[in-house]
C-alpha cells in the first residue's frame, strides 16, 4: 500500500474515532474488527494488518491498541474518559493561522469543537499542525508551570502531543514564529 493510500485511511480511521461518538464506547474504544469493517465501506482493499501498522507508525501517536481495541489518544469531539498523566516538563508550542493570532493573544486558547487544546511538545511539530489552517502561521510558546499555577491541568496525550482544557493569554510566552507556507 502505497504512503498516500495509507494517509487518507488514517485521516478516516481518526475521524470515525474522534468524530463519531455512537461508533466507540465512553473510554473511546472499538474493536478493530469493527474499525476494519467500517473503513473497508470506503477502502476495500484494507486488511486488518494495514490498520494496526497505520496505527503504530502513526507519528503523532494518535492511536492506542489494547489486545483487539483501538482508540484515538486525544481530539474527541465528544467527551471521552482516557486516564493520561500529567506532564509539566518541557516546552509546548500551539500553532495558528495569522487570522486566529490577535483573538488567542486576547483571549487565549480555547479548545473550539474540541474537548482539549492541543500542545505540540516541538516547533517543527507546531507548524505542521498550523499548515492546516492556512498559508499564514503563528506558533505560540505556552508556560506549561503558568498552566500548572492556575489549576489547569496538562496530560500528556502522546509523546509529541499534551492536552490541556485551556489557555490563558498570560500562559503564552512568546510568538515564536511567523511562516508564510507555499
């Protein structure tokens, strides 16, 4: 299977995942009998090994295996019980669209449609996730100890990926950077 192929499955496994909250179970699990039956609706040619792999070479860690279960680690829609410990150690980093950068400066950042905010734990990892957003990027460096000092909690959601249920303006450390995309 080619890696384009694998990308758009993994788009699609996330979604069902995420998205669909009558498809997993309150900790977010599904079987992945289950999982591989829906995805096949859409790619027929899928088997249950390309799932697994998609999942474990997954570089966000957006998936988990448990024996014959799978889950998206964090980017519910829909409220989700997934025990993660906390983690306070390190730089995060939210990146943006331009447009967004005054509102999260005034405001803060807020989760939106989801149940968390998203930090990435690099930049490289930041701008990637802003590059959706637009050709226009700003990536935010967040005090992690500033969230901790307001009672907000900071989980570690994957190995490159913290959640958090907001930020306050005062959290944000610094506009890293400013990238104009191709």
């Amino acid at each position: 299977m080619d890696d384009r192929t694998k990308v758009k499955i993994s788009k699609y496994m996330t979604y069902l995942l995420r998205h669909k909250p009558d498809f997993v179970d309150r900790h977010g699990w599904v079987t992945l009998d289950r999982l591989l039956r829906e995805v096949r609706k859409k790619f027929p040619e899928v088997n249950l090994e390309d799932i697994i792999e998609i999942a474990r070479e997954d570089e966000k860690g957006r998936y988990e295996i448990s024996g014959n279960k799978i889950r998206a680690r964090y980017g519910h829609t829909f409220p989700v019980t997934i025990e993660m410990e906390e983690d306070y150690e390190g730089k995060l980093f939210h990146g943006t669209s331009c447009e967004n950068a005054m509102k999260i400066i005034n405001e803060g950042i807020k989760p939106m449609k989801r149940t968390y905010v998203h930090l990435a734990t690099t930049l490289d990892i930041a701008i990637e996730n802003a590059k959706r957003k637009g050709k226009c990027i700003v990536v935010f460096e967040v005090d992690p100890l500033c969230l901790k000092s307001k009672g907000l909690k900071v989980y570690k959601a994957s190995e490159k990926i913290r959640v958090t249920n907001y930020v306050p303006p005062e959290c944000i450390k610094e506009v890293l950077r400013t990238v104009l995309g191709k």
